[in-house]
C-alpha cells in the first residue's frame, strides 16, 4: 500500500520535485540506507558527524523513490531548504490525515516509555501505528509521524527529552488525544536543577494534547501534584493510576507468573505480563489508555505476547549445567528510578542466589555519589548476595555495600568482560548500567557462555 505519491510528499514537505513523476508511490520513509527499502523516500539528514547527502547515491541504487536533499543533483529527488525541517512538515501532515476519532497516544517518563509504548501497541491491536524502535527525539518523533499510515486504527509515539524544552515542539508535532507520564525520577540531573524541573519538562507533553484529551499521571510519585497542575492548566480530563486512591490500580501481582488484578474505576481486570511490578505497574497506564479511547479492556489480554525489549527488562532463562541461570537484561539504561525497579524485579526473581552487575548511572551531575551510594538499601533488601561493579561513580555504591556483597569492581566494561564473574546454576543475574558504560557485552558474554535458552 502506498503511504504517499512523490507528489503528496513533495507537498507536505514543502519542497520541488527533480526528476521524478508526480504519482510514483512511496512506501516508506528512511533516514539509513542500511535499512531502506525499495520504494522508500529517503530524507539525507545532516547529523552531529554525519550528513545524509553523502548516502543519496547509495539510497537510489537501493530502489529508494526519490532522496529529499537540500543540496546536489541528485534526481530523483525532492528540494528543500532544510532535510529535518522538511521531514517535520511531512510528520505534521501525516497525523492531519487521521481521522477525528482514532486514538493518538504519547508516551513520556523517566523510566519505562518503550516498554509502555510496546504495550500500547499491542493492546491497541490490528491497524496501531507505533515506533520501530526508541525514536523518541528531535528526528526520531517526526520520523515515526511520517510513517504514519492515512487509515491508521491508532498511533503510539514515544517522546524523550534531557533538557527543558524539548518535549514542547514534538507534542505539538504529535498532538495526542492521550498523553501519558510514566513516571518522574533523578535522570539527566546533569542537565536539570532539581528533580521537580525535571518533572515540569516531563509536563510539557500536556502542552501538545487536543482540546477534550486526557492526560494520565502515576499517583505513586512524588511529583504527583505537580503533573496534575500542569495537566489541570492544559485543559485535559485527568486519569491516574498507581498508588493509594488511583483511578486505576494494581491489586494483585505474581512476579513469577505474571498474572496480575487490577481495578479500573472500580471495575476488575485480569492479564498477563512478563517482567517485575514494575512492567505490571505500566501496564496500568495502558488501561488507563484504552478506557481512555473507548475501547475494551479485555484488549490487554494482548499482552500475554509482549516481551521485553533486548536491555529494557528482557528475561533469559540458560541452561548451566543440571540446572539454569535467570539472567536480567537492563543493560540499555539506567538512572536511580529504573535501577531501584530492576533491583525490584532481581528481589524477586526465585533464585538460590542473587547477582548484580552495575554500571555507571550518567548524567546525574553533583548529586551522583549519593545517588549511587543510595542503592545500597535496596540490594541490601534484595538479598543481592553479591554485586559487581563498572565505572567510576560505581566506586561509591560498592564503599556503601557490606563487604561481604561486594564482588569484583572494573574500571570500564572490557575489565569486568575478561575477567567475568563466575555464575552458578541457579543464580538470578541482572545486568544494569548507562547505554554509554556498553553492559551488552557484559550481556553478551553471559549469554555465549551458556549458550542457549533452558528449555
């Protein structure tokens, strides 16, 4: 099916066709040749240290419709003034062409908005237009607009930020019916004075909700009543979920199992999920968006097929020896939110023993040695028996530790990877840290030392 004509495109985007016939079809948008396809628009972004023009010639070769550049002469092709700028246009456009009634919901939060976003997906159904991946910035929100198909039943967009500001103009990009805060928590303090500018940046996704949305809000955090002050002034209908007095609760959870009871104003649920109360904690933020839409909450029967993302929660079981090692994969990122919920789901993973691997929590400015100190208590509480460490900051949680919990420390992750920590059958093992500290190889390695899945 056709998502635009060269002529829509050009259109939307503002922009000249070049050497190319108005009604060629165009199946998709693409920013990275390694992942085009034939028929595909190709937009030559011009990044931080790489600019898209030098690929337009390889985009063609790979059957790309048409490159829109803004410099060259290249042809087929769409000019513009400005590739990004152009690309926001043809987002804009885009989400004008849904019909008045479907369900547009963006997903903000410092921990757990591509898990949420993943949840929304399948619990909206057949016809829901989501995200490939996190594309949740500056290219990544536009980008995933583009991609909108005219006749979706739905569409989910992630937003992310980590400085004030940001979120304003890709709400208003996006302009959902259903706005949602996951929670609010110390990520990006490098960039923030206090955690409550974090809270009001998060906020910001209100900023973009159409007359008559709902904004939906975790009434377990902290910063409660400033999400809902904000959500008050922009007009939305307020749902909250999580924590004492919620529209919408969790009221009955089993970790191992998955099976969890909720109460949605009132009215019982029952679904499944795999992942700790955290990911069943989110999962309430999905009801909440489906009662939001009118649609049935029998929909998040759904997510008895949702996984985990690779490094957001992912759960492998591997064979090791006569018995298996569960192994936790958090590697993608981490700030003291998120750690204390993976910290959570390790207390209570079953297991004979606990292991933790740490990274780095980044950009927490000059709170960091605290923040890392204080994930002391909750391994304590965990039973972790033992605990990595990687990175400098790290240092500090593992002087806070008892010394009998304290394991081996690395400077950097190559470190810690050739001299890995052993695991025994039966040891529950959670890998966690900053993207940027690379705890995937960490991942990796555990994995191609068992080499496969406990049946």
């Amino acid at each position: 099916m056709s998502l635009w004509t060269l002529e829509t495109l050009a259109a939307a985007a503002q922009g000249r066709l070049v050497g190319a016939a108005p009604q060629t079809s165009v199946g998709g948008i693409s920013i990275d040749t390694r992942t085009l396809q034939p028929g595909d628009a190709f937009f030559a972004i011009a990044g931080v240290s790489m600019d898209g023009h030098r690929f337009v010639g390889a985009a063609l070769d790979k059957g790309a419709a048409a490159a829109v550049v803004s410099q060259g002469e290249a042809a087929p092709a769409v000019m513009v003034p400005d590739v990004l700028g152009a690309l926001e246009r043809v987002g804009i456009a885009a989400r004008g062409r849904l019909a008045p009634d479907v369900p547009v919901v963006a997903v903000t939060g410092s921990v757990g908005k591509t898990g949420t976003k993943e949840m929304l997906r399948l619990a909206f159904g057949a016809g829901t237009h989501a995200a490939a991946a996190s594309y949740n910035n500056h290219w990544g929100v536009p980008l995933t607009l583009a991609r909108t198909p005219a006749d979706a039943s739905a569409g989910i967009f992630e937003i992310g930020m980590n400085h004030a500001g940001e979120i304003t103009p890709l709400t208003k990009m996006v302009r959902p019916t259903i706005a949602i805060v996951t929670t609010v928590g110390a990520a990006h303090l490098e960039f923030f004075p206090s955690v409550e500018a974090i809270a009001d940046a998060k906020a910001e996704i209100f900023l973009g909700l159409e007359p008559g949305g709902t904004a939906i809000i975790p009434a377990d955090n902290p910063h409660f009543e400033r999400l809902r002050a904000a959500a008050e002034q922009a007009g939305a209908r307020i749902v909250t979920f999580a924590g004492e007095g919620a529209d919408i609760v969790l009221t009955a959870f089993d970790p191992v199992g998955g099976r969890a009871e909720a109460a949605v104003f009132g009215a019982p649920v029952s679904f499944t999920v795999r992942g700790g109360a955290h990911i069943a904690r989110n999962a309430l933020a999905v009801l909440g968006a489906l009662h939001a839409a009118g649609r049935p909450l029998v929909d998040i029967a759904a997510l008895d097929a949702w996984q985990a993302p690779k490094g957001r929660g992912r759960r492998v079981r591997l064979a090791a020896g006569s018995g298996e090692i569960v192994l936790l994969d958090e590697a993608y990122n981490a700030n003291p939110a998120s750690m204390e919920a993976a910290i959570g789901m390790l207390r209570d993973t079953p297991a004979t023993r606990r292991v933790a691997i740490l990274g780095d929590m980044l950009e927490l400015g000059d709170d960091s040695a605290d923040l890392h100190r204080g994930l002391a208590p909750f391994l304590i509480e965990a039973d972790a028996r033992i605990v990595h460490t990687v990175g400098p900051m790290m240092t500090h949680l593992a002087q806070s530790l008892p010394a009998s919990m304290r394991g081996t420390h690395a400077p950097d992750v190559g470190a810690l990877a050739a001299a890995l920590p052993a695991l025994e059958p039966g040891d529950a093992v959670l890998v966690k840290g900053s993207n940027a500290m690379g705890l995937t190889r960490i991942v990796e390695a555990v994995e191609a030392r068992f080499g496969q899945e406990a049946s």
